[in-house]
C-alpha cells in the first residue's frame, strides 16, 4: 500500500525485489521525517492521485503542495535541512515508479522493511517530543495567565483584611469586653450566692437555737409539773387509812427555777448577741460600689511596688491640668482632687476611637472629662504610671472667661473666687490638710473616751464678756428695741464659744468636747483674724493644772503627727511651694524669722517636749532681752500683769524656746470670770500654749468649781447681778455636785497656719469671713 506524508507524494510499504524504491539506504525517507512532515493521523493509505486527510488539510498547513499532495518546489520544505525533490523530473520519475510499485504483490525485501520501520520510528520519536514541547509550552502558558490571576486576586484579599482589620480589632475588643463583663456578673453572682449561703447557715444556727431553747423551757416545765403532781399523790396517800403504812416515795430532785436577774441577764446576751450580729452583716458588704478609680490609689499603689493589672481596664475622671497635642497621639494630665500628683494619659488614634471627636471639642485647662483605659508603668521619669487611653469624654467645658490660668496665680488674687481656688494645687492640699486634721481631733478624743457634744450656734450669752458678739434679731431698724418682743423673747446672739455650754455636759458625762463654728465681731483686718472661725474645746472633769496641761500637749503633737503621717505629698507640696514663694511674700503679709522648711518645723514639734515658763518668768526673759538690745518690739512697756501680744509671745517660742512653750499663772486681771485663782490670790490657774510663726494657739485653765467664788469673780469683772442672773444655768453647776474640772479651746483655723505653713488665716477656711468680706 501506499504511505503518504504531509511533505511526500508517496510513501511505499510494498516494492518490487529489484526495484528502485524510496526505501533504500540511500533515500531521503530512510534518513527519517521532520516533526512537521508526519501526521498523527493513522490514515496513511492513499491512492496515487490523491493524498492524505492530513496531508490535505491538517499537516497541509506547512506549505503549498502540488495535486498529488507533495509539497511544491517552491515551498521550501525540507525533512532534516535537506530538499525533498530537486526538480519536476525526479518528481514524474517518482510518481511513475510509485504506480508500478502499487501493483507489485510479491514479497518485500526484510532489510529494506526494518530501514523503512526504523526510519519511521525515529520520525516518530521525534515527532512525540516535539509535540511534547509544545503542550508544555502551551501548559506553561496557561498556568502563568492562572498565576497572574491568582496573584490579582491575593492582592485584592489583602487589601480587603486590611480594610477589615480596624473592624476586626474593634469586634475582638467588644467580645473581650464582654468576656470580662461576664467574668464580673459571674462573681458578684457567686458572691451574693455565698453571702446567701451564709445568711441562711445563720438563720438555721438561730432557728436551732432557739428551738432548744423551747425544748429546754418546756422540759424544765413538764420536770416542774411532775415534781408537783408527785406531791399531790404523797399527800392524797397520807389521807387514806390503811392497815400498813407504805412506804414513802423517794423525793424527787426539785429543779431549781432561774431567778429574774439571770433571766434578765440571759435576754441582755441574746439582745447584745443579736445587735452584733446584725451590725456585723450590714458593715460587710454595701450597695454603693464606685464606678471611678481614684488617682491616688494608684499612684500610692505604684509607689510600693503595687501595679495594676495592665489587662484590666480603670475609669478616672477629673479636671484637665495640662494637654500637649501631636499627630501622632495626645497627652493629657488630669488631677481628680485626690492628690497633688496628677495621671498622664496617652491617647492614640488606633487604639482611642474618640480621640479625634474629641480633638475638635478643643478641651483645655479646667475641663472636666472622664477617660477609660489600662494603667500601665510609665517609660518617661518622674512618674510611674500612666493612662494609656481607649475612650476620651468631655463632661463639662470650659467656657470663656475663667479666671484661673495654667500659671501660678497669687493667694490675693485667688481668695476674689473662693468658689474656684481649691482647683488650685496649693489650696487643694490646704483642704486635704484640713479634712485630715479634723479627723485626727475626733479620733484622739474618741481614743481616750471623750463624748462629742453638739453645742448651740445661738446664745444669749456672749462667754468671754467682751461684748463683741453678733446679735440675731427680726426687730432690724427699730431704733433702741425691745428685744423682749423679739422671736425668742430676748436678746439673741452667735455664739463667741462653746465653752459654757459643753460644760455643763461634762457635769454628767466626765469627758466631752465640742467642735464648731464660732464668732466674733472684731473690726479686725490682720492676717490672723476671721470673724467666723471653728473652736476645738474639750472639759475634763477630776483634773488640774498639770493634768490639764498634759492633755493639751498631747492633744496638738497628735493631731500635728497625724498630718504628717496621713498628707505627706501634700505637706512637701505645700514646703516647696513655700520655698518658691519666698522671695514674692510681702511686708504686709508679716515676714517670718523661721528656721528650716515647713516639713522641718513640724518633725521639731513632735519630736520633743514643750517648754513650760510661768506668767512671771516670760515677762522676766523678755524684759532682760530688751534691755540687752537683742529685740526691739513695737510695745517696749514690758511689765508684770500686761496683756502680752503676738510679737511678744512669737519671740518667746521662735527666738528664746526655738519651740512650742506653754505660759502659766496669768495675772487675774487680764483672764475670764471662770478661771480658778491660785493660792496668792494675784494669778489664776490659767495656761496658754503658743507656737513658732503665730503666738497663743491654745487658751484654757482650771475652772473655778466654788459657787461664792465664782460669783464674787463675776462681779469683780463689772458683771451685774442680772448678767450673773442670765447665768444661773451655769452657776449652779456649782450648787449640784460640783468638783474640781478643767479645759481649753484651740483655734482650728489657726492649728491649720500651723502645719500648713500658710501666712494668712484666710486661706486656711473655704469661705474666708472678715469685715467687708462675705461672697459666697
């Protein structure tokens, strides 16, 4: 048969034994085909004059042919690099020979078969591998347009995560929130759950106490019962006539009855039991939990090495005190009245979603706000901790016109707005002073079983006889009234002290102070007068001068130690502010010859005892002072029985004692009605402590516990028999189990000058009262 090639007429399977053939050695085909010049076809059987489906049409692609399907002279095409036909000649030659071939039937040639098998299995071969070639051409192509698609469309996943991921935080931040609100409703549910376990464990203890009580009460009133239906039978027996007399019945064992008193005492430990327990259960646990943290809380913490949880999130609220602004995060410091020392908060975009909503409200200095956040150890020095912020929001702006700035602002200044000065560091801390000192005077007295009495703001007596007391009246304008027609039927006044009255009270309950507010009608301006002031003035019965003088000394070391011991940030606040304000005080506002810082003076007070001198030995040092030219006073007429000032009695403790000093035995005529006389009829047993930087801090003496005494004291002060009258109520004291007592007054506002180091008593109230001064 004939087998034909995209590039050849014919291709001879069958030749004649002697015949020339094209699958001879020598011949082109026996070389072996180009991978362009065989068809994958199986159809290789052709007819003379006609060629091949592939040689026609698939394989025909490789170049123009002639009709019996070879490749035209022109064309090219070559098998190997070499040219298939040279001319038309051979071409006839060829196709003449392939005809007379067609119709040999006789055996071919072994040898020539295997050249032609082998030539067309290197065809072949090679006709696969290029076909092999151009698939994985073909597959690499395909798999890089796959590759760049894929690439595209990783980029637009990883732009769409990061898109996302803001959202993603955002939702990862809600579910822990959630996670730790869980957390806590799961303990609070486990303790209330505890807290009722308890309760029930004490209310089955009680139920079971009490219901064996009852069997008891009921046993012992069956036990009573059978004793006396014992006895009936006994004599019910006695009273019948036998024959034998019987035996008598063993006396039962009489059952002895309670007595009312144990009774009583038994129902008191039940009642006392009771109340304990009942206390006991309402002090452990409360309602009220705050939902804000306290700035210095924390920062006490972190002083002692304590540090927050910095997975747990705190809530601070407060007033701006300073805010620096930048791209790339805020920071703000805020101060919630705790402290002196502020907290840092650190704001940053990505993780405090309100800052940038809260950049354009435009908070400043004073602005309140509230932010939440975790606390975390501070990188930058001189704090140890700080805020770092995840919400910011402004309760209460600041509008325009306030009257406080970022810088130091004088005391004068300051005391025109006394509803806006304690968001001042210095008049903060002043308050703080002063809050923690009023707690220290009712803990030393509460220490040592005294009774805090209330003491009335009204009076109708003015206690020290100077008349200068403030009168309550509704008969304004009237000219010379008639105070018997006034609201209380007589004349009315504020108090000037609360002495008398308390008093009266340590009569019954041994050991009483009172604490309030006081005043005076001084038209006085100087820096240590207030015409509304708060006195601390304890009465102690079955005491003496000593004893008096003891409590007095240990009652101002206490409550000056407890301010050390309860506000040193603000007490070394307070020193270094005095030290930077040192150069700007003022003549007017009294210069001070002080030794050492504030903080010092104070560790002095406390750290040994005060001097004591009588009346008669001051004036004696100071005269001798005078007369040596080492101090010149304003009032040079030192004399036994004068009236001492506040320059005399400063010199005494800053200069000669360098201490706190406490004066004895004043002469009669400068001191109260009340105070009792010493033995040379000239003194009375009187004592007055004054202190380095303010002169008398407190004044007091023993009582005069004689009724006839007293009133002859009375009037020998120019008192009438009707002011002395008015008294009764005091004097009889006296006529009604009367003995020996004793007591003082401190001025509070005074004690404050003291460990505040503050010069004017102005500053040591919260709304400063004096002549032509009363706003608020």
């Amino acid at each position: 048969g004939a087998f034909s090639t995209s590039g050849t007429g014919a291709g001879l399977l069958g030749t004649p034994a002697g015949g020339s053939s094209a699958l001879d050695p020598s011949s082109t085909l026996a070389t072996g085909y180009s991978s362009r010049s065989l068809p994958g076809d199986s159809s290789l059987l052709n007819t003379p004059g006609s060629s091949s489906k592939l040689a026609a049409g698939e394989a025909g692609a490789a170049g123009p042919t002639d009709p019996n399907g070879s490749p035209s002279p022109e064309s090219g095409e070559h098998l190997e690099g070499k040219q298939l036909f040279t001319g038309e000649a051979e071409a006839e030659a060829e196709a003449q020979s392939a005809t007379a071939r067609l119709s040999y039937t006789g055996p071919v040639a072994p040898s020539k078969i295997n050249i032609v098998t082998t030539g067309w299995e290197r065809a072949v071969d090679q006709l696969q591998k290029d076909v092999d070639e151009l698939k994985k051409e073909s597959k690499t192509a395909g798999l890089q347009s796959y590759l760049d698609c894929t690439e595209q469309e990783i980029k637009a996943v990883q732009q769409s995560e990061q898109a996302m991921e803001p959202k993603l935080n955002h939702l990862q931040y809600c579910f822990e929130r959630a996670a730790r609100l869980r957390a806590e409703n799961t303990a609070e549910v486990d303790r209330l759950t505890n807290e009722l376990a308890t309760l029930k464990a004490e209310t089955e203890a009680s139920i079971l106490r009490e219901q064996e009580e009852r069997r008891r009460a009921v046993a012992e009133s069956l036990a009573q019962l059978a004793a006396e239906k014992a006895n009936m039978e006994a004599t019910k027996s006695k009273k019948k006539k036998k024959k034998k007399k019987a035996k008598p019945q063993a006396k039962q064992p009489k059952v002895k009855k309670p007595s009312a008193a144990e009774l009583a005492a038994e129902k008191e430990a039940g009642l006392l039991a009771m109340m304990t327990e009942a206390a006991d259960a309402a002090t452990s646990s409360f309602l009220y939990n705050p939902r804000l943290c306290r700035i210095t809380e924390l920062l006490d913490n972190a002083a002692q090495g304590v540090f927050p949880d910095e997975d747990q999130e705190y809530v601070v609220g407060g007033w701006i005190r300073t805010t620096r602004d930048q791209r790339a995060m805020t920071f703000m410091e805020i101060n919630d009245g705790s402290g002196p020392t502020g907290l840092q908060i650190v704001l940053e975009p990505n993780t405090c979603p309100d800052l940038e909503e809260f950049r354009k409200l435009g908070a400043g200095y004073g602005a309140c706000i509230e932010a939440t956040g975790k606390v975390v150890k501070s990188p930058a020095a001189g704090q140890l901790i700080e805020m770092k912020g995840t919400s910011i929001k402004l309760i209460g702006p600041v509008a325009d016109g306030f009257p406080l700035a970022k810088t130091a602002t004088s005391l004068e200044n300051l005391r025109l707005y006394p509803h806006l000065r304690v968001r001042t560091n210095v008049m903060a801390c002043v308050m703080r002073v002063r809050n923690e000192a009023s707690f220290a005077i009712h803990k030393f007295f509460k220490d040592r079983h005294f009774q805090y009495v209330h003491t009335p703001v009204l009076t109708s007596n003015d206690c020290e006889g100077a008349g200068e007391c403030f009168t309550v009246s509704t008969l304004l304008g009237q000219p010379n009234p008639d105070y018997s027609k006034d609201f209380f039927g007589s004349k009315a006044m504020l108090t000037v002290s609360g002495q008398l009255n308390v008093e009266t009270y340590a009569a019954g309950l041994t050991n009483v102070y009172t604490f309030g507010p006081t005043f005076r009608a001084e038209n006085s301006n100087t820096s240590r007068h207030l015409a509304e002031f708060w006195m601390v003035e304890p009465e102690v019965w079955f005491i003496d001068q000593k004893g008096l003088m003891d409590l007095a000394e240990d009652f101002l070391r206490y409550c000056i130690a407890h301010v050390l011991k309860e506000c040193q940030a603000d007490i070394l606040y307070l020193s270094q502010y005095h030290q930077r304000m040192e150069e700007e005080r003022t003549q007017e506002e009294g210069q001070r010859t002080l030794e050492g810082t504030l903080v010092e003076r104070l560790v002095g007070i406390v750290s040994e005892p005060f001097g004591r001198v009588t009346y008669t030995e001051a004036i004696d040092i100071l005269k001798k002072e005078a007369e040596e030219g080492k101090v010149t006073f304003e009032d040079m007429d030192l004399h036994w029985g004068m009236d001492m000032g506040s320059e005399h009695e400063r010199y005494l403790a800053e200069q000669v004692f360098k201490k706190p000093v406490i004066v004895t035995n004043y002469p009669a005529e400068i001191k109260s009605f009340y105070m009792k006389q010493s033995e040379d009829g000239k003194t009375v047993a009187g004592m007055d402590i004054l202190v380095p930087s303010i002169g008398e801090i407190i004044g007091g003496s023993v009582r005069e516990d004689d009724f006839d005494k007293l009133v002859a004291l009375a009037k020998s002060k120019g008192m009438s028999d009707a002011d002395i009258e008015s008294l009764s109520w005091y004097t009889d004291l006296r006529k009604y189990g009367s003995a020996p007592h004793g007591g003082f007054g401190l001025g509070f506002e005074r004690l404050l000058l003291l460990c505040t180091g503050m010069l004017n008593i102005r500053d040591v109230i919260p709304f400063p009262r004096y002549p032509g001064g009363i706003s608020c």
